[in-house]
C-alpha cells in the first residue's frame, strides 16, 4: 500500500552517478556518464518532499528541484520537475504509486514537438536507490529507457 513514507528512503544528501543516451527515440545506444549531488528533505508535514540537485553534465553544469506531494485520498504520488535552464517552465507532473518497493510514475507529455509517455521508475534502497526515466512513443507499448540514476548516501 502506497503512503506518505514511500520517499522518506530518499531523504538526506546523495551522490549521484548519473548515465544518459547521448539522443532520444532515434534507436541511439551511446550513453554519456556524469556525476552530480542531490539532497532531498520532507515537506508538508511529510505529506511530500523537494530536493535539490546538482547535474554536472559534460555540456555544463546546472541545478534542478524535485517537487513530490501525496494524494492520501487517492494514495498517489505526484512528481514535478524545475530545471534551472527553463525557470519559468514546470514539467507536467507524473504520478503513480510504490508496489513491493518499486515506484512508478507516468504521465504524457511531448519530445521535439512528438506526444510520448514518460515513466518515471523508483527503486528503493535505503543506502542504493535507483532511479530511470523511459519515453514510450506508441502509448506505453514499447519503452526506451533513456537516463538512470544510482544514489550513494553521503555519510554525516
């Protein structure tokens, strides 16, 4: 059953490894790696969380907020995404829910004007969480996953 714990895993300070497709639903399969931070505290009397992150890709590095919130009446969660890039722009929110440790997130949205899905994948660990996001161009058929992310607890 989804609740309000489901991401109290991810509170604290992260090390980030960071691995990438170089290019989106064009069957690239060149991944470029980076690292990056993360530190992530609850909010709404731990009804949601935000967390703050460094990405240090190799074009340049840039920082970008997670927004989380959960729905307790439909027992869903809700994620956002700001990029520092584009501040005036707020990613549609994915939302879904955990089932045996595994939380997946969806929504639509478009890439280079195309309609896609994005899926959002959380895997919980409390010292090795996971996280991929995947792009379905024919409506959740088929999924390119195209950005991992694997956290390390930063000690203290």
């Amino acid at each position: 059953m989804t609740d309000s714990h489901d991401f109290d895993f991810l509170h604290g300070a992260w090390r980030v490894r960071h691995r990438r497709l170089r290019e989106r639903l064009v069957g690239c399969e060149e991944w470029e790696e980076f690292d990056g931070t993360s530190t992530c505290w609850p909010m709404l009397e731990g009804h949601g969380n935000v967390d703050d992150n460094r990405i240090d890709l190799p074009q340049g590095a840039y920082s970008a907020l997670t927004m989380r919130s959960f729905d307790a009446a439909d027992e869903v969660w809700s994620i956002w995404w700001l990029d520092a890039r584009a501040p005036r722009h707020l990613d549609p929110p994915l939302v879904g829910s955990f089932v045996d440790g595994v939380g997946t997130f969806r929504c639509d949205d478009t890439w280079d004007g195309r309609p896609i899905v994005v899926r959002f994948l959380w895997s919980t660990g409390p010292e090795a969480p996971r996280w991929e996001q995947a792009f379905s161009a024919d409506g959740g058929q088929s999924w390119e996953t195209n950005w991992v992310m694997d956290f390390e607890r930063v000690a203290g």
